[in-house]
C-alpha cells in the first residue's frame, strides 16, 4: 500500500513551536506525569506513522495529546480573598497541614479538634495568623456537631462560608470480617459516614449560599477490596457514594463537591505502632475460643506484621494530599475524584480493568499477602461447630471505639 508522506522536518519544528506555545499557555504540572505523558504521546506518534494514513494519525495524536495534557493543566484558581474553611480532624495528619497550608494562604480557617490542648492544636495555636481559629469537636457527639454549626454560623457572618473539609477519619480494627467485632463497623460509621453526614448537612445552608465547596478525604479502601479493612473501608465506600450523590444535587445551587482518594502517607495515626499493637492484643483478648482456633493466633500475628510492612512504606510528604484539597477548594473547575500519591493510577487501573483474581493477586502482594487460617492448614483437624461459633466478637467487652482523629 503507497503511504502518505508525512510532514517534513521544518513543519514538524512549526509544528513543534506552537504546541509548545500551548503547553505554556496550560500551565502545566511540570514533573514526572508531564514527563510520562510526553513519552507515551511520542510512542503513539511513532505507532501512527506506521500504522495509519497521516490524516487518520494526526486526528487519533491531536486528541490523545489534547486529552493527556487537559488532565495534567491546572485549573484555573480563584481568588482566596475574604474565604473561610470548616475543616474537621486538623489535631494531626493531613488536617492540620492542610490548615497551616489555607492559614498562609489569606483563609480564615476555623479547624476542628479533638481536644483543644493536644500538640497539634497548640502547634497550630503557634505557627498559625490570628484568623484561625480552633473548635474542639467529637464526631461521634450530637452536641459537638450541634456546637460547631453555631460557632461556624458566629465567625462566617461576615464572610460567609466557602468550603468544607471533611478530613476527619476513623479506623480501630485490622482483621479479616469474620475476626472483626460489630462494633468497629458501627464506630467507624459514626466517624466516617454518619458524623460526617449530619455536620455536612447543617452546614448546607451557609456553602448554598456562597455556592461553596464540600471536599472529602476517603480512601481507596472505599473502592477496592483491601485485605482486614472491611469496616475502615464499608465507611468510606458509605461516605463516596454519598458525596457522588450531594454533587448531582447540589450541582443547581453552584455546590461543587470533591473526593480526595490518598495512598498510603505517613500520618501521625499511621506511624503510631504501639496503638496498632495495643488493637491487635485486644483483639485477640476478645476473639471467642472457637474462631481463634480456627485462624490461630499466627494467622492474626502474621496480618498484623503484614500491615505494619505496608505502613512502612508510606509516603512522608503529606504535600501531594494538601494541595489537592487546595486545588479542590480553588480550582474554577475541580475535579470530582483525586488521586495524590504514588502508583495510584496503576492501581485503580488494576482494579477497573484487569481480571478479578489478579486485582485480588495485586492488593494481596501490595497490602497483605495471604496466609492460610490454621483450620485450612494440611493436618489440622477439620473445625467442629460449637456453641462459641454463634457468638459474634461484639459480644466481648472492651471493644470501646476510639475518638476521631
């Protein structure tokens, strides 16, 4: 088949110059994506010579190049002027950053904490302008909530308020569903989903008015199903769905709504070992007699180092978290899903499109490998029904949720 001649070297310099010219003109986020897309965007151009006809090619590269290189511009920002943002859980982690962050920036921030002398609200108290200001509240406490909405409707009178950061999160258990009690499903719904929900609401007709924003950290654990993260994750799977549902009905009043989905980073809750350690033992001091004899105390020993692995490979600059929640609260047009972190296209990549046991392969190779119960071990003797079998791990005192952070 006779091919098309393909554009000289001087137009491929024009053409070179003004496709510069619009890289510019994006403002683009110059580092690795940038560097990646150029490179994939090259390799396709070479595919396309030698595959289609010039037209044909040029049509499949400019929408490629024009698709890759929007997602990589930034939004256009809006002034931060006279804002003020609600931001929950700021006593460490990506609240408190973000709060410093927004304080520099010219917002009044008003950041909620658990307690109003722990040492990430007295380093806020330190660090930050006088507009900041701190509110003790409890997501799990009707009053708390109740309490907030009224300090927040005092201190935005004037401004009104912009944006709401729902950072807050909870998570007390690591453990397969059938070992976790039911009460760590319920205490990480009050924090996650129902905590969240209630203040979000009550804070609806002060963002409706100033056609505002909601911005929500989850977690990737909302979508995929990480191993021994069933409650943390059936919370804020609850909570994703229900922003996608605020964004269509809010989308009339100007309320645009964004999920922030991080990797793993390395919080002052992810690097606390010992509280890991303190969970794990009162797990295991709960589980009713038939089911530790099913998994065997090795089996809960092996996921719990399995986990404290993973943490070890967090991530210790919080920046890429903080920025998208700015980018959420500035950007003229936010996305509705971030993704900070590394590998986090990768793995959602996996997770949409590859087959189901290999999606399962890569969470078990990149979280927790697997490790057969002792029950399924070859020489053990085939599990028995018991009366134990009926109780759930519930029962058991001294399951108590943790506050949130």
């Amino acid at each position: 088949m006779e091919r098309w001649p393909w554009p000289s070297g001087g137009a491929w310099l024009l053409v070179a110059a003004r496709a510069l010219l619009q890289l510019l003109r994006a403002d683009l986020r110059l580092g690795r994506p940038l560097l990646a897309t150029l490179a994939l965007l090259a390799a396709l151009d070479w595919l396309c010579q030698r595959l289609l006809p010039p037209p044909a090619a040029l049509a499949v590269l400019a929408a490629a190049g024009w698709i890759a290189l929007s997602r990589l511009a930034r939004s256009p920002r809006l002034p931060v002027a006279t804002r003020a943002v609600l931001i929950t859980g700021c006593d460490s982690g990506f609240g408190k950053e973000t709060a410093k962050k927004l304080d520099a920036m010219g917002f009044t921030v008003l950041a909620t904490v658990l307690e109003l002398d722990s040492p990430g609200a007295l380093e806020l108290r330190a660090c930050c302008s006088p507009r900041l200001r701190l509110l003790q509240m409890d997501l799990t406490k009707p009053a708390d909530i109740s309490r907030a909405l009224e300090f927040t409707k005092t201190h935005t009178t004037s401004t009104g308020l912009w944006g709401l950061v729902n950072n807050a999160g909870h998570n007390d258990v690591v453990a397969d569903v059938e070992l976790s009690p039911v009460a760590t499903f319920r205490s990480c719904m009050e924090v996650n989903f129902f905590g969240a929900l209630e203040l979000t609401k009550g804070l609806l007709p002060l963002l409706r008015r100033s056609k505002g924003r909601i911005v929500t950290v989850g977690s990737p654990a909302g979508d995929m199903p990480y191993p021994c993260l069933a409650a943390y994750g059936t919370s804020k799977a609850a909570m994703a769905l229900l922003m996608d549902t605020f964004s269509c009905e809010l989308l009339p009043w100007g309320v645009k709504v964004s999920v922030i989905q991080p990797g793993c980073f390395k919080t002052e809750s992810v690097l606390n070992v010992g509280n890991w350690e303190r969970r794990k033992q009162l797990l295991l001091a709960n589980l009713p007699r038939e089911l530790l004899q099913a998994y065997g105390e090795d089996y809960i020993e092996h996921f719990h180092g399995q986990f404290l692995h993973s943490l070890r490979l967090a991530l210790p600059d919080l920046s890429p978290v903080v920025d998208a929640i700015t980018d959420a609260l500035l950007a003229a047009q936010p996305r509705r899903r971030y993704y900070p972190g590394h590998g986090m296209g990768l793995m959602y990549f996996i997770h949409y499109y590859l087959p189901e046991g290999l999606r399962r392969r890569f969470l078990q190779t990149f979280f927790i490998s697997p490790c057969l119960p002792r029950a399924l071990r070859p020489g053990q003797p085939s599990p028995t029904p018991s009366q134990d079998a009926a109780q759930d791990p519930d029962s058991s005192p001294g399951t108590s949720p943790t506050a949130a952070r």
